[in-house]
C-alpha cells in the first residue's frame, strides 16, 4: 500500500468522523428545546392551573386515590420521571454496551420522548392526569436518551478534540432552545392577534417542542454509527448487569471520585437553574414577563459561553477551566444575594453571568469524563454520570428549601447553594486526571 493511500485513508477517516461530529451536534439542537420551552418556561404554570381546574373545593386533586395539592402536582410528577428514569437508565446503558447497537436505543428513546411531548396539544380542561404522565414519560425517555447520546462522545472524538465537541453541542442546544423560545414568546405574547385563546397557544407552544425534537433527531440518527459489541461482554441482563457495572466501578476509584464531585457541584448547578426564577418572583418581585426575558438571555449567553469556555480548556486543561467556572458560580451566586428587590436590570446582570458560565461547565464536565470511561463501557458509565445529574438532584432544592423554612429569607436560601459549588470544588481538584485517565486505560491526552 502506498503513502498516497494511507493518506487518503486517513482523511476519509477524520471526513467520516467530522461527519458523525456534526450529526451528533444536531440531538443537542433537537432535544434542548424540550428543556427550555416546556420544562423551564410554559409547562409548570400550564399544568399546574390544569390541576386547579380540576380540584375539589380544598384545592386538592386525587390521583390514584391519593390527595395532592393542585401546586405541588407539577413537582410530584417531575420527581416520579427521576425515579423512572434512575430505574430504566443503567439497564438501558447495560444493554446498548452488550448488544453494541445504541442507535436504535436512541431512537426509541428520542421518539418516545418526542412523541409525549407532541401530545400535550391535548393537554387542556382538566386533564391534569393526562399532564402528568405525559410529563413522566417525556422527561424520563429525555433522560434516557441524553445518556446514551453522551455515550457516543469517545466514540466520536479522540481525546484532543473531547472539549470542543461537548461544548459545540452544548453551544448547538442553547441555541436551539433561544431560537424556538423567541418563536414560542411571539405567538405567546401575541396570541389575540393570531386568533389563538392563550390556552390554545401554551399548547402549541409545548407541542411544537416534540415536534422539533422529532424531526431533528433524524440527522443523528442518520450519521452516528453502531460500532458493535467488545467481544469480552458478558451476557448478563438487567439488575445483573447493572451491579456488575458498580462492581466495576469500584476497580477504578478515581472515576468515582469524580463522578461525586460531579455530582456535588452540578447539583449546586441545577438547583439554581429551577430555582432563580422562584428568587426572581418572591424576594426580587419581578414580572413573569421579565423572568422569561432572563431565561432567554440565559440561552443565548450559554452559546457564548460554551464556546469561550472551551477554547480556554485548549489552553489551560477541562480540570482547570472547570475549577474557575465553579469560582465563577461562587461568585454569581454572591452577588444574587445582595440584588436589590424591583430592579429588573440586575437580575439580567445575574442571568448573564449564570448564562456564561452555564454551558461551559456542562459541556467540560461530560468531556472530562469521557476521559474516565474504560473502552466499550461507555453508555454503562454515562448511565451512572447521568444518575448523577438526575437522581441525585433532589439535594439542592432540599437544603434551598430547608433554609427558607429555618429563615424566612429567599436571599440565605440562594446563597446556601454556594456550599455546592465550594465543596464540588475541593473534591474535584483533589482528583488527579492524569493518572485517573491512564487508570481506565485510555490515551492521556498532552492537556487536561
């Protein structure tokens, strides 16, 4: 064989990799939408004034016999698609790494999830019930498939280019989710002159999600790749496979010792992303109008920052660029504190600052934990790094809510979070990456 063969080997493979990049790209575009329009901004009001509608004189709906208060069905429902989707994930990561095919997982996954999500246009009346299992499947096929999608990471980026591609996904999801949010804000602001009720226009709102979903998640699904199955993967199905996935974690314990600093900080990460805008409403006072404005403002300023954030880990390494983002929250976090109330400028200053900093972190934090994940276990492992981002996130909004009960005060509740991004920051700099990377026998890259 000669050179100018090898060459053209060569480029046809780094060609057919920047392919798969680009589609792999295309499920952040496809399902962040879901994230922004539906969970964060229009189905939580939306479904909550559906279980009012449909609760007795007390104020409570009964499903399943079960007294609820028409407020808290939302959260309830939200918290049974995290119980679900802990169940299904790690058997669902167990079996894409055994059967080596996580494509057509990802499609089931994707159209489950986008399919729920198209129905809420039926959501309306008082079909609170509908609402909620609607929401409990989509969230939790969400989550499935996310875990499968980051699964792909190694497989599609050597380690050199890990950071830039996580962060152009990331950087493609919020800008998705901004795109779309316009639109939705047009139709729903203007819903009189379109004709439209302002029911009518929620739900449009929330089914146009599934349907973005589903019709982009055709790109990746036509340029990723299945790479076949290790040939030394046992046959174990199930909660089988499942604790012989712990067992062998515990064989490369600086993996974990990431994984928990992981799941510190990001949890510090995701409280503040469901809870600013309760900040925003009860202790700033701000208008619904303004709060959706930041949430916007955070999408776009998230693009920015992910991209920004992922050159400088070219430079100075994921670990470090990391550790600075969580001094950066820190911060964020601290000048929240002392925002004045019925200032609606500076809450905006707060959301740029989350924005920057938002995207950047998530995107570099699944980077460097593709790094972690020995070879041929990758969607077993990214099970467990999604349970971190999902099943343990129920911590933040405990302690926020905690320390409003104990003082009365949104502003000691928000800056309580800060001890997770102080803590995440200790644990994560105590990890030394290198030799953790070289443990799980992957390549070490020159900078991280």
């Amino acid at each position: 064989m000669g050179t100018d063969t090898l060459r053209t080997d060569a480029a046809d493979g780094a060609a057919g990799r920047r392919r798969e990049q680009r589609g792999w790209y295309f499920y952040d575009w496809a399902c962040s939408v879901y994230s922004t329009s539906v969970l964060t901004v229009f189905l939580g009001p939306y479904l909550t004034s559906v279980a009012e509608s449909a609760a007795d004189g007390d104020g409570y709906v009964h499903p399943l016999g079960i007294p609820v208060r028409a407020g808290s069905f939302f959260a309830y429902s939200v918290s049974l698609s995290v119980i679900v989707a802990v169940v299904v994930m790690p058997l669902v990561g167990a079996a894409a790494d055994r059967s080596g095919r996580k494509k057509p997982l990802l499609a089931a996954a994707a159209y489950t999830g986008a399919a729920a999500t198209t129905a809420m246009f039926f959501l309306d009346g008082d079909r609170y019930l509908l609402g909620g299992l609607l929401l409990v499947v989509a969230n939790a096929a969400q989550s499935v498939a996310m875990m499968l999608y980051n699964s792909y990471l190694p497989q599609i980026a050597p380690p050199e280019e890990r950071d830039a591609v996580s962060s152009r996904g990331w950087a493609f999801g919020y800008a998705a989710g901004a795109l779309v949010l316009i639109a939705n804000l047009v139709l729903y602001t203007a819903h009189d002159s379109f004709g439209l009720s302002e029911s009518a226009a929620v739900r449009i709102c929330l089914a146009s999600a599934g349907l973005w979903w589903g019709a982009f998640a055709l790109i990746p699904l036509r340029r990723l790749r299945d790479r076949g199955a290790p040939a030394h993967r046992s046959a174990a199905t199930g909660w089988k496979q499942l604790a012989a996935t712990v067992r062998d974690m515990r064989r490369h314990p600086l993996t974990l010792a990431f994984l928990l600093a992981y799941l510190v900080y990001n949890d510090g990460i995701q409280t503040v992303i469901t809870q600013a805008s309760v900040y925003g409403s009860e202790e700033l006072g701000l208008g619904q109008s303004t709060l959706i404005v930041a949430v916007l403002l955070v999408q776009v300023l998230a693009v920015a920052g992910a991209l920004a954030l992922g050159r400088l880990a070219r430079t100075y390494g994921a670990k470090r660029t990391i550790l600075g983002s969580l001094v950066a929250w820190t911060l964020t976090l601290a000048a929240g504190y002392f925002l004045p109330a019925g200032a609606p400028v500076w809450f905006f200053v707060l959301a740029a600052g989350i924005g920057l900093v938002l995207g950047g972190s998530q995107a570099l934090s699944r980077s460097l934990f593709s790094h972690l994940v020995p070879p041929g276990k990758e969607a077993e492992y990214f099970s467990a790094y999604e349970l971190s981002d999902r099943g343990m996130s129920w911590l933040g909004p405990l302690l926020f809510g905690l320390t409003y009960q104990l003082t009365g005060s949104y502003r000691d509740a928000i800056i309580s979070l800060v001890a997770f991004f102080v803590i995440g920051f200790v644990l994560l700099a105590r990890v030394p990456v290198r030799r953790a990377i070289g443990d799980a026998g992957n390549p070490v890259p020159e900078r991280i």
